[in-house]
C-alpha cells in the first residue's frame, strides 16, 4: 500500500540564499551544511510555510535531530542525566532517523513513527524538521519517499 506523507524540509532564510544541488544519494558525514533547495518527489518549504502548517493543526510534526551522546570522558561514577528535547509543541521526536545509514532497527523505529504521527492515515502530513542547516530532515524526507511516501512537502 502506497502511503501519503506531506514532509517538510525546514531550512534558515540563508540556507534558501544558498543554491546547494540535489544529491543523489544520502548525506552521510558533515551534516551541518546547506540544505538543497530541492529533493526529487518532495517538495521543499521554508519556516513561514511551516509554521502555516503547524497553526492549521492538520499535520504532524516530526523532530529528527539526533540524540545526544553521553561524554566519554565522565569520570567513573558521574551519574549523567540527558537534556529534555525542547521543540516544536505537539510534535513527535524521532532521534538518529536522519543519518544517510541506519540500522534496521532505527528503520523500524522510524516506520513505526511514520505511522504513529500520521495516525495510520496515509492523507495526514506530517513535517519533518532539524536544525537550520542540518541534512537530517533531508535525508528522512528521502527514505520516506523511497518507502512509498507520497505528497512529501
């Protein structure tokens, strides 16, 4: 069954100043970087066409930035707690499904995901974002296509 995902790419105002082609395949080190402008099935939108989507509350929102490691060089019994991810109300975090490769495991997650936000609803958007700059959000976008996504934003 062909599902519909409506994705969004969310990219910083000098990011869309920025032509950067469309790679053909994942980006798999230095994600911090440009974001294309484009990505074949998709089609791109910027912050104010986001937060548009977001004030409709027809879609969902799903957060891609990777979780945080814990510091290698804590001493021996520093007890570590990690930061709350503070982000977009309402939507749903999805650490480490950006990366260019994933386990299986994490593809699973992220399917799972996938269906979570969209309620098992194959017409419910759902936008995919990162930090400006960041090839996450590209890269997720790109497997959900791969995977049968349709109506990617």
């Amino acid at each position: 069954m062909i599902r519909a995902l409506a994705v969004a790419i969310c990219v910083s105002s000098a990011a869309w100043s920025q032509t950067v082609e469309e790679p053909r395949d994942y980006r798999n080190d230095r994600y911090r970087a440009p974001v294309p402008i484009a990505l074949s099935g998709a089609t791109t939108i910027g912050p104010a066409e986001a937060y548009a989507i977001w004030q409709t509350g027809k879609a969902g929102f799903i957060d891609v930035l990777p979780q945080p490691p814990k510091p290698t060089n804590l001493p021996e019994g520093t007890l570590w707690r990690e930061k709350p991810r503070h982000s977009i109300p309402g939507a749903v975090w999805l650490p480490n499904v950006g990366y260019g490769l994933i386990a299986d495991g994490t593809a699973d997650y992220y399917r799972s995901g996938l269906e979570h936000v969209t309620g098992s609803d194959p017409a419910r958007p759902g936008v995919l974002f990162c930090l400006a700059d960041c090839r996450l959000s590209w890269n997720a976008a790109k497997r959900a296509i791969e995977w049968g996504y349709e109506d990617v934003y």
